[in-house]
C-alpha cells in the first residue's frame, strides 16, 4: 500500500489549499497505483514524530510531503530521526549540492560566495537527515529530499519541487509496484432501496469472492435519479465481473427495482 502524510499549519487552518493529496493520485494512477491512506499533521514536533514513528512500524510505501527546511516551524527531519532513533548528520552528497547552489545564487547575484558565511551554514541545515538516509533529487533547485529503509520518502511541500520528486522515486526506486493497483468497477443504479435491507447480500458477495470489495453510494436528490443506491463492486478485472454477476442475481431475487449500470476500468 501506499500512505501519504502531509505536513503543515496552513492546510489545517485553511490558508492554503492541500493539492497534494489529489496530485498524488494521478501520479500513482499513471503507474497503475493507488493511494491507500492520507494523514494531515500540523507543524508540531511530537505528531509528526508519532506519524513517521506509525509508518516505520508498518510496510507501506510513504511519501511525506512537507517540513523539510531549515526555518523554525520546519521539524520534519528531526521528527524522522527521533522516529528512527538515529542522530541528524549532514549527507555529503547533499553538503555538496547546496554549496553549489549557493555559489550559483552568489554568481546570480554578483557577490562573492562564501562558504563560512552565515547564510551557507543556514542552508547546509537542510542537507542534515537521520543517518543512513539516501537524497532524493530536486530538480528545480537542487536542494534533495530523502528516503529512509528504501520506502520512507521526505520531499518539500511546494508542489514545482515535491511532485517531480515523488514522481522520481515512484520511477527509479519502485517500478517493480507498477501496476499493482490496477481495478476494475462494475455497479448499477439500485432504485428506492434502504441500504441496511441490502446490507447481508452485500455482505454474502465479499465472503463468496476474496479480493472484491462492495461499495454502496446513496443519493437522495440525483438529478437524473432521484432517490437511489449506486451499488457495485471492484477489484480485480478478472474477478469483477463474475462478482457483479452474483451481486445482480442478488439484487433480482431480491427484487430490487435496477437502472443502468456504471463500468469504470482503471485504478480505483
């Protein structure tokens, strides 16, 4: 499975808008993948440690976004090494990348660059990660992101950075996953039904075909429908349609007043 934890104050609050989460969709939907779980946590050093502690303990690939600078309200590389047990250090090739981008910012600007400046040794905070920890390359400023055990991903909350970086790790360091969450959906328009009366045939599909979930969507006000259950199924497109298959036998024997039917094929 794939997690995300998202990181900072001004999404709780609502300054700014999360486009992470829906971004991350459609990079892991170009590679037949799926997110499987989001956390919002806000800029406080004990949950982001106890998130990243959380998605230590399990397998999940996880992709942090957020909280990875060198100003104050930045903890999420300190909360990586509490949640690992292991000291910040600073990562060569990482020390290397942020002297070069200093000296081009220096150039840019026509000054001399100096390395024991003030203003270097701020920046060279943001190569410190819990030792062990591999880079991952920014290519809009040079400045990496990390991974931790091969599946912890650490990347900046600015989108023109993150996204290229998550697409990056999802490419070199998990193309064996491609594919993996590849689904299909097959449902149709259950009219005037009370979803607890069809609650045991859901119940009865799942336990008859391991690896398909049922999903019940109820409306009260569709346009078009009124008043009615969109009920179906998804998983495997091999198994799909033998389970949608039994599910409208279920809905017949029931008699279930049905309209169309819904197919989406793809990563659901």
């Amino acid at each position: 499975m794939i997690g995300l934890i998202i990181v900072g104050d001004e999404i709780l609050s609502g300054r700014r808008q999360d486009k992470h989460l829906a971004k991350s969709i459609e990079l892991l939907g170009e590679r037949g993948l799926k997110v499987s779980w989001a956390r919002y946590v806000g800029d406080e050093p004990e949950m982001i440690t106890a998130a990243i502690r959380d998605a230590l303990a399990g397998h999940d690939v996880v992709f942090s976004f957020g909280g990875i600078g060198a100003t104050p309200d930045d903890h999420t590389r300190a909360a990586a090494g509490r949640a690992l047990g292991r000291p910040l250090v600073l990562h060569p090739q990482a020390r290397e990348l942020i002297l070069a981008r200093c000296r081009a910012l220096a150039e840019q600007e026509g000054e001399v660059f100096d390395p024991d400046s003030a203003d270097t040794h701020r920046r060279l905070q943001m190569g410190f990660f819990p030792e062990g920890a591999e880079i991952i390359p920014n290519p809009y400023n040079q400045i990496p992101g990390f991974t931790l055990q091969g599946r912890l991903h650490f990347v900046p909350g600015f989108p023109v950075m993150a996204w290229p970086m998550m697409a990056w790790a999802l490419d070199t360091l998990h193309g064996d996953l491609h594919g993996q969450g590849l689904e299909a959906s097959r449902a149709v328009v259950v009219y005037g039904a009370i979803e607890s009366r069809l609650t045991p045939l859901m119940l009865d599909i799942e336990a008859r075909f391991p690896g398909i979930k049922v999903f019940s969507l109820p409306s009260v006000d569709h346009p078009v429908h009124g008043r009615h259950i969109e009920l179906g199924v998804k998983g495997k497109p091999a198994q799909t349609d033998v389970a949608f298959t039994a599910l409208l036998a279920g809905l017949i024997d029931f008699g279930a007043s049905l309209g169309p039917e819904v197919v989406r094929d793809g990563f659901a």
